[in-house]
C-alpha cells in the first residue's frame, strides 16, 4: 500500500506539474508544431500626380508559397506546380536556389497567380504539401510605359540589398521599390507587414483555410502627392517621335515641379510587377536602344546652342558685354584666333549682331568672341561656379551629375596636355568637355524664365522650399529680358524655330544640334519656356532627340514636341478645348488657315 501511494504521488505531482505549472509551455510548444506563421505584405501606397488623378495604385491579386522544406521536396513540389503557374525549368532551378538560400522563410513562387490557377491547385490541396496560397495587393500603373522612368518599379528584394542598411528591417519575399520613386520613396510607400497563422499537419500540409487567421493587420504604406502631370506625360508619351531616343522634361516655372519626366524608349513598370520573365529581362538588357536608361536624369549630352545662353549670361554678370552690344568683327562665316579657325553653321555669315540677335540667328562667331573676351580660364570657373558641373538634387535615384571642367587643370588630369586659350571657342557654344543631362538645360532655363533663380526640381510635392538652396545668377532683370528677347526671337518670323510657335500662348526657346562621335547623326535640342502672352512664363520644357536623320536638327524635331507639349499643358490649365493641330507649321502643312501667325 505505501510503494502505491508514493507511486501515486508521484503521479499526481508529475500530473499537476505537466499539465499546470507547464501547460502553457506545452500549449505554445503544440501550436509551434500545428501553427506557421505568415507574413502579410502591406499595400504599397497610393501615387497621385498635381490634380489628383491616380497614378500608381494596388489591385487584388493572388500569390503561392511554399514553406520550408528540403530541396528535394521544394523541387518535387515546383514540377508539380508548373502545369498550372506556367513555370519554366529555369524558374524552377532559380527558385530552388532561392529556397537553399534561406530556410527560414516561405519561398514566394509568384504573386500574380490568375483565379483559374488557384482555383485548380485549391481543388488539388492534397498534392501539394507544404503550399500557401493567399491574397495580396499587387501594384499597378495606370499609364504604364508613360510613366516608366519617373515611377521606376518594384520587385522581390534581393540578397545583397537584404546586406545593406537600407533594408535592415526587411526580409525575403518582400516587394520593394527598385528604380524611380519607388525606390526614393520606398521608406514611405512600403507600410507595415501584418501576421497571419495557419494550420498545418504533421507533414506540413495546411489544414483547415488557406487564409488562415490574422494575428496583426497590415499597415498600408503612406500617399504621395506628385507635381507631375499625369495626362501631359501621357500626351508626351504619344507625340515623342516613334522610334527615336530621347528625353522630355517639363517643369513647373512657379515653384520648379516636374511636370513630365520622360525619357524614350521606355519600359512598361507593369512587367515587372510580379517578377519579370527572364527572357524578357534579358530582352530589355539586349536592346540597343537600351529602353532602362533614363535619359532625362542619367543621360548626359554636349547641350550645343542651347549653352550659348549661359556663356551670355556669364558675359554679363562679369559686365563684359551689354544687352545691345556688338561684337568688333562680324560673322563672314568664321572666325580664326591662335592659327584655328571656327566656323559657323551659316557659311555666308550673319554679319553684325547684338545679343539678342546673336541668340536668335544661334551666330558661332559672335559667342567665339565673347568666349574669347571671357577667357578659358574665366568660362570655365563660372561655369563650375553655377553648378554645371553637379547634379540638380531631384528626388530620383543615380541622376547624374554634369560634366564640366572644374578648372584648367582638368585638361591635365583627364587628357594630359594644358589647354589652349581658343580651347574656349569651342566650350562657348556648347561643344568640347560639356556634357549635360536635359533636366539640367531644363533648370538652367528655369531660372532664365524667373528672376534669375531657380528652386530645386521635384517630383513630390512639399510645402517645403528654402530659398537659400535655390540655383542663382546674379543678373538684373534687364539682362534677363534680353535673354528672354533673344529667345522670343527663335520662334518669331525669320528665327529657327518660328514654326513651332503657338496661337494662343507666348512660347519662346532655343534650338541646338549637338555632333557627337561615334554617331550617324546629330543630336537635337529645345530647350524653352511658355506661358500666357503678356504674362510670366509658366512651363520650361527641355527636349532632346538623339541621332535625327542629316539636315533636321532641333528646330524641325525638338521644338514641335516641346511646343506641342506646352500646348497641351496650358489648355488644359485654363480649361481651353484641346485641338490635334497646334502649331503654326501644322496649320500650313494640313492647309489650315493661321491669322494669328506674325509674318513680319
């Protein structure tokens, strides 16, 4: 009887001990062993552009997972899959690996599965051991390759950006902003990953619903508010010149908003969502045409005559010419100094000018003696001093800087030889060691369209705006409105650009065509502003097409984008109808009549 009782005793204690005292032990270490637990992937937040219109939101869409397992098992349960997910035996071999990389984590198989696809493996539950199928947000681009360079677009993070501090708080499987906005932007539009159980046997099947019970909500991630111009990107989109490359931006002259980032070709974001097909990465990687290049922000370009204005600008900060100032010699169709002679793109000349003409006729001589009256030496630090050589500071990832040189000794540094003094003729009209992106000329031209200054270029909207960070040229408003006359000239009767001109708006810029080795033909220019006749300019648009065909330049093929473009842009702002033929050298070649045109 005793040896009973102490058994007992020993039973009860044991009893009491296992099933109070470390119940709530047992009870976690059973759900560890029944219950996975589930990443939910917030919805990325929702792009609107200046009037509200949504640029980039998230639609629902279905995805696969598979949980930890051996590789055998992953692979077994991939070949299994692919009937109905269409994976490729690349995708399979790629997703093992991933699988081998990390098994701590569910591996995402796709995250754009169709219904037809989860419903068939949703019927099949029992072959596929180990699998997750759940609902997500999937992101989506209205526009589509409209929008390709300033939205970028987002994929699965990899391993070397898990490395990095960047994303420190991440893990795999997650969709992150790889290119654009969505990648300045990611700390923002990512939001908050919620929790999610769900049941699974001893073999790792999930029992019971796919869906699981949610432990914590997900956190969408923030809105932004954009200064970009969702239709006029479109509209850009659809006149840039068809197979050509190139680069469109607009800015907004009141506050330097980016109105449109273009750049062509382009990419449509949305193949990306969901993860891309190697084949068509591949595709994209191969063209020669290189359609992930943003040319408008990495792109880098001699700006030609488009630059003329800053040596202008230059010239009369330092008081060495006047707004009406002639130059000593006259243009004859050349001019020589130091034993090298430069010519002009007019070979009979243009004879005398004043500034104003000189920027109007785009006269080589005229700029090789101001540049000379500078001097290389001068040019060249009041060139850096206004910043042509760094970059604009847009909210975009990887803009490039310009290149210019930052003193003579540059020359040294890069080529090895101390420059010549006429080295200056060639910088003075855009040529020679100057290359800059087209949101650079676009800026330049900004604060030529203002007082002088020029803010910061951004996309996101913000409340915030320091002027003491703003771009500056220290002109008076007299010497800007001979710049601003010079250009008014391009597009008036006799200039290069007059017919690009517009009924209803007062649209004046600069022409360039740039030579660049290596190349079959040269690159066009138009760098320019618009706005109400009588009033202030309201839109600076820089356009540059790449290679045009021999004999057009930017006058025939830049200025028509850029012209129609503002068009679009100020109808739409003052509420006027849109019309298909705008400007004045539509009007002539469709036989409609133009009074408003000026002739004289």
């Amino acid at each position: 009887m005793l040896v009973l009782v102490v058994l007992m005793g020993i039973l009860v204690i044991s009893f009491f001990r296992a099933q109070v005292v470390r119940g709530s032990s047992w009870a976690l270490q059973s759900d560890s062993n029944r219950l996975r637990v589930l990443p939910v992937p917030p919805p990325r937040g929702t792009v609107f552009d200046r009037y509200g219109e949504i640029i980039a939101d998230n639609v629902p869409s279905y995805s696969v997972s598979l949980f930890p397992a051996p590789s055998d098992s992953i692979r077994a349960t991939l070949e299994r899959l692919s009937p109905f997910l269409e994976l490729d035996p690349q995708r399979v071999e790629a997703l093992v690996e991933e699988a081998a990389s990390n098994r701590r984590h569910p591996l995402l198989v796709t995250d754009n599965a169709d219904y037809d696809a989860i419903a068939q493996v949703e019927e099949r539950r029992a072959e596929f051991p180990g699998v997750f199928l759940e609902m997500r947000p999937r992101r989506r681009y209205l526009a589509g390759p409209a929008v390709g360079h300033a939205l970028g677009y987002v994929g699965e993070v990899s391993a070397a950006e898990l490395e990095s501090p960047l994303f420190e708080a991440y893990e795999q499987g997650m969709i992150v902003g790889k290119e654009g906005l969505e990648r300045q932007y990611e700390s923002l539009l990512q939001g908050t990953q919620g929790v999610r159980y769900v049941e699974v046997d001893a073999v790792g099947r999930v029992v019971g619903s796919f869906e699981g019970q949610a432990a914590a909500s997900a956190i969408p991630g923030e809105e932004l508010y954009l200064n970009l111009d969702l239709a006029l990107m479109e509209y850009i989109h659809q006149i840039f010149p068809d197979s050509m490359r190139g680069a469109v931006v607009a800015l907004n002259a009141e506050d330097g908003g980016v109105l449109a980032l273009y750049s062509a070709p382009t990419f449509d974001p949305n193949d990306f969502v969901g993860g891309i097909s190697r084949s068509l990465w591949e595709e994209l990687n191969r063209d020669l045409s290189r359609p992930l290049y943003n040319r408008a922000a990495v792109g880098r370009y001699p700006p030609a005559s488009t630059w003329k204005l800053a040596t202008a600008a230059i010239g009369l900060e330092l008081d060495l010419v006047e707004p009406d100032g002639i130059m000593p010699t006259a243009c004859y169709g050349s001019y020589t100094f130091q034993g090298v002679t430069r010519r002009c793109w007019r070979p009979e000349g243009h004879g005398h000018l004043d500034l104003a003409g000189a920027v109007a006729h785009s006269c080589n001589v005229w700029f090789y003696q101001l540049g000379l009256r500078i001097g290389l030496e001068r040019l060249v630090a009041e060139g850096s001093r206004l910043g042509f050589g760094e970059a604009c500071g847009v909210d975009l990832p990887r803009e490039m800087p310009g290149r210019f040189p930052d003193s003579l000794d540059w020359w040294q540094r890069v080529f090895d030889y101390r420059p010549f003094e006429n080295e200056v003729m060639t910088l003075s009209i855009g040529q020679g060691p100057n290359d800059q992106t087209p949101l650079k000329m676009a800026q330049f031209y900004l604060a030529l369209a203002r007082d002088g200054s020029a803010p910061r270029p951004q996309l996101i909207r913000s409340p915030d705006h320091d002027p003491e960070t703003d771009w500056r040229l220290d002109l008076g408003e007299r010497s800007l409105e001979a710049l601003r006359e010079g250009l008014r000239q391009v597009t008036s009767p006799g200039g290069t650009a007059h017919l690009s001109s517009l009924e209803h708006w007062d649209f004046i810029g600069k022409t360039g065509t740039a030579q660049r080795a290596q190349q079959d033909g040269p690159d066009a220019w138009f760098v320019g502003m618009a706005g109400p006749w009588g009033g202030d300019p309201e839109i600076v648009l820089a356009v540059l097409v790449e290679e045009v065909a021999p004999g057009e330049g930017g006058s025939s093929v830049a200025a028509p984008v850029a012209a129609k473009a503002a068009d679009f842009h100020l109808r739409r702002k003052y509420g006027m109808p849109l019309d298909t033929i705008q400007t004045l050298g539509e009007h002539l070649r469709a036989g409609v009549p133009a009074p408003w045109a000026r002739w004289e």
